[in-house]
C-alpha cells in the first residue's frame, strides 16, 4: 500500500526523556486520515513533545513513526507567531511563497483571508489588530498552507469563552474547506468533545495514553457545552483527573 493509499498515520512506542525526567511512556496510536484528532491531558503531562515529534521538530527516544515523516505540515499556536512587519495579506502570502505562481498564491491567500473574516483588514499589520483577529489570522494562515497534516496546540485557549467559541467555529468553516487531518492538543474537555472526531486522552507525567475515544455526531450538529455527551464528559474528567 502507498503512503497516499494508507488511511492511517501512526505512532508506535513513541517514548521520550529530558535528562532525568521522562515524559512521554510508549505512545502508540493511530491518526485517521481527513478526521480531526484531540490529545487531551493535563497541563504539561507532554502533550506538545508528543505534537513536536509527530512533526519532526524533537526526535523520539525511542519508538517509530510511520507516514508523518514523508508529509507536511502547518501549524496554529496558543501565541499566533504572526511577522510583525507584514500585512495580513502578507502573512499569508510568505506562507504560500515559492509553492504556486504569485496569482494562485493571492486567490488562496483571499480565500482564506475572508473566510476568517478579516478581508477589510487585508493590508492591516497584525498589531493593529485585536487579540481575537491576531488568532484568527493564525488559523487562517495554517489552512490556507497546502500542508497534508494541520497541528494545532492549545491555539483556542487564554481567550474568554465567546472568543473561544468563535475560533472553534472558524477551524470547522476552515476545515470543511479541505478536510484536513488535523490533531490539536489541548487539557480543555468542551474543546475536544466540540470539535474531534477522536479522543487520545494522555495521563500525567510521564505520559500514557490511557484511553481513545470515538465521536460519531456530526461536528456541525454540536452545541458547545451541552450534555449530549454527558456521559463521556464525565469519563474524560475522571481520566485526566486520575
């Protein structure tokens, strides 16, 4: 079966130390591909180390990956890392230099661009925009890069709860763009049972993965905060509480 052909990326056994302390303990699971993926956790149970080998930014220790070496990837962060000195527009475009000629790089950057709502605040630099803007644009940017793999770390938290929400219903207009696989890290249970598709829950340090759950309903069709999936809510706190 060809890498394109594979349904399924994978991590086996994946195990990591600093020093002395070790913080991620035989990590295998299984990405789907075109799904959206949460590793949901405790604050600094390894989430991010996990999130930066998959994408080759931190070797592993011990232990295999399979697919993820071959693919690209784009990224959102909690702290946007948008450049300064560029406009919106531009921000983008730098993402998206050197792929396509300059005209298909400006329709996809525009696409994007509305998409998030920011496009009477194209040739806007990102200080003059608020907070909320800034992670917009950040998120826009990671789609609009033709990555095959979108990682996402903790890129909807530190925000009040409207704002929080309003980025999440932007990922899900930017995912249905493309479908992108995407995994996102995250300790927020709401976040993750609003958005994935599946649930990789880690324990504390040194991180396990103690647990994988699947969400059949649709992600148009959730209400943040409701209790259609009380039951597993209550698992998941009772996870990563333990």
């Amino acid at each position: 079966m060809s890498l394109s052909e594979n349904p399924f990326f994978r991590a086996e056994s994946i195990t990591k130390s600093f020093g002395q302390r070790q913080v991620l303990s035989g990590i295998s699971a299984d990405f789907p591909r075109s799904s959206v993926t949460a590793i949901l956790g405790p604050s600094g149970c390894g989430k991010t180390s996990f999130l930066n080998i998959l994408a080759g930014l931190m070797p592993a220790d011990s232990g295999k990956l399979i697919g993820f070496p071959q693919v690209s990837f784009s990224y959102s962060f909690q702290d946007p890392r948008l450049l300064p000195w560029l406009s919106c527009l531009d921000n983008i475009l730098f993402a998206l230099s050197g792929l396509t000629d300059r005209q298909s790089s400006m329709e996809r950057a525009l696409r994007f661009i509305k998409a998030a709502g920011l496009d009477a605040y194209a040739a806007f630099k990102p200080l003059q925009l608020s907070g909320g803007m800034r992670r917009r644009l950040s998120l826009a940017r990671a789609f609009a890069y033709p990555s095959d793999v979108c990682l996402l770390d903790e890129a909807f938290t530190s925000v009040d709860l409207k704002l929080r929400i309003e980025l999440m219903n932007l990922f899900s207009l930017l995912w249905r763009e493309e479908k992108r696989t995407t995994i996102f890290v995250t300790h927020d249970v709401q976040d993750a049972l609003y958005l994935a598709d599946r649930i990789l829950v880690f324990s504390s340090k040194p991180a396990r993965l103690l647990d994988i759950h699947t969400i059949d309903s649709p992600r148009e069709a959730r209400r943040y905060g409701s209790k259609d999936f009380s039951e597993l809510e209550e698992l998941l706190y009772r996870q990563i509480l333990s």
